[in-house]
C-alpha cells in the first residue's frame, strides 16, 4: 500500500498487541496499522496533529483520541516489553541527554500533576527535559526515564539499572559515585567508569571496554531524527515518553 510506513514483518509483530482493527457490530472499526502508521509519520515528522495529510491517515483526531488511549491502556510499554525481550548483555552503558522544550509544552493544569508530571526544568541548556536510558552491547534501548532538565544524572542510574545482569557497567564520570560502583558489583558486573579527578585512590577501570560507550551516544543520536523526540511539544511526561516507546520500539525492528 503506497505511503505505508511500517513494512509488512514490522506489522506481524506488532498486529496481536494493538486494539482494534477488528470487525465489530456496525461494520468493520479503524485500521488499527493506519493509526500506527500516522502516529509513526508524526513522530518522524515533528507535525502538529492537525497537519496530519487526512487522505492517508483519516481525521487528525481520531488518531490523536487512539494515541492517548494506548498510552493509557499501556500499549506501547507491552510493545517494548515483547520487542526488547532478549538484549545483549555483555555490557550495558548509561547516560542521559537533555532535549530541548518549546513554550507550549509548560503550563500543564494542576489536576494532570504539574511539574511532576510535566518532568521540565530550566538548566544550562534551556528549558526542557532529560532523558536518562540504558542500552545494551548493541547499541538498543533497555531502560529509560524522564526527568526536567536541571536533573542530576545518578538520580534515576540505580533504578535504571536495578536487576539487570550484564558483565560490564559503561558509564561516564557523571557516575562515579560509590554506592553506584556498589551497586553494580552487587549484581555480579564489572565497574567501567572513570574515576573524578577529586578522588584520592582512582580506581581503575577498562580503558579498551570504555570505548563501546558509543552505543548509547548512537541511540541517543538516532532518537533525535525522530524530530517529535528531538523537540518536545506534549505538555505531559506520559505522552512524550509514548513517542520515546515507539521510537525505541523501531530501532529493535529495525
């Protein structure tokens, strides 16, 4: 079909975790794979709802209504869940990024959670917010979190990589932190992060191993082509990080 986005495997995949698409009562319901296709197209595209071409996709707000429901009903994390269910993992790095905000995406109403659920924060980039993640020894996302800008990076570091059994934990200097490093020998991984120019023991670490520490700058280089990822506009936490999922979700079809 001209002007699809996902190719006919990617779909197979994904058909059996996406509502709808099936025929009900009063005759057949929307395209479940045109409404991913659209989602995917704004996502790529960085377009407002409304500029979304209708004689591809159908009417801008049915697919907006759809995306909001899946976040809700947790669509997009069952996806990543199934899609990312065997990383490699020889070694894991983490890092985080910070992505700038325009001025609509602040002013979320108190009743939706405010800051919080807004995760953005002034810090010396700008306005905006941080994504904190964890890839594995290719490269693909494992974990990730939001956070405002200003946002120290070990905030979320031992949730994000809490239970994760990797032989090697690759992180900047930003990490070394001792109950990090603990933390990581405790689950059974090897510390490969610098030590802080202020420690009086360096520790040492594998200068080779560090090296692979490319995989995660890779991600985060390959989610900002994604131009809704690479600027935000959604006020809420939740449906920024949707775009973040189906993003993520891609690079492990890919």
């Amino acid at each position: 079909m001209d002007g699809e986005i996902l190719r006919d495997d990617q779909w197979d995949r994904l058909r059996e975790f996406v509502p709808g698409g099936r025929k009900g009562k009063r005759g057949p319901r929307s395209d479940a794979r045109r409404i991913l296709d659209a989602i995917l197209w704004l996502a790529r595209s960085g377009a407002r709802w409304r500029d979304l071409p209708e004689d591809r996709f159908g009417p801008y707000q049915t697919v907006k209504r759809r995306y909001y429901r899946w976040i809700e009903q947790g669509v997009f994390d069952r996806i990543f869940a199934a899609v990312s269910s065997d990383p490699d993992m020889e070694w894991i790095a983490i890092d985080a990024t910070v992505i700038r905000a325009q001025v609509q995406a602040a002013g979320a109403r108190p009743k939706k959670g405010g800051q919080e659920a807004q995760a953005l924060g002034r810090s010396r980039g700008g306005f905006g917010t941080k994504i904190h993640a964890v890839v594995d020894a290719l490269g693909l996302p494992v974990r990730f979190e939001l956070g405002p800008g200003q946002q120290n990076d070990m905030a979320p570091a031992h949730e994000l990589i809490d239970g994760l059994k990797a032989e090697q934990v690759l992180a900047d200097k930003a990490y070394d932190a001792d109950s990090f490093c603990e933390k990581i020998e405790d689950q059974g991984a090897r510390v490969v992060i610098p030590p802080r120019r202020h420690r009086k023991l360096p520790r040492d670490y594998d200068c080779i191993a560090y090296k692979n520490r490319w995989g995660i700058e890779g991600f985060f280089a390959k989610l900002k082509q994604w131009r809704r990822i690479a600027t935000r506009y959604d006020k809420l936490a939740v449906n920024f990080l949707g775009f973040i999922k189906l993003a993520s979700i891609m690079l492990w079809l890919k």
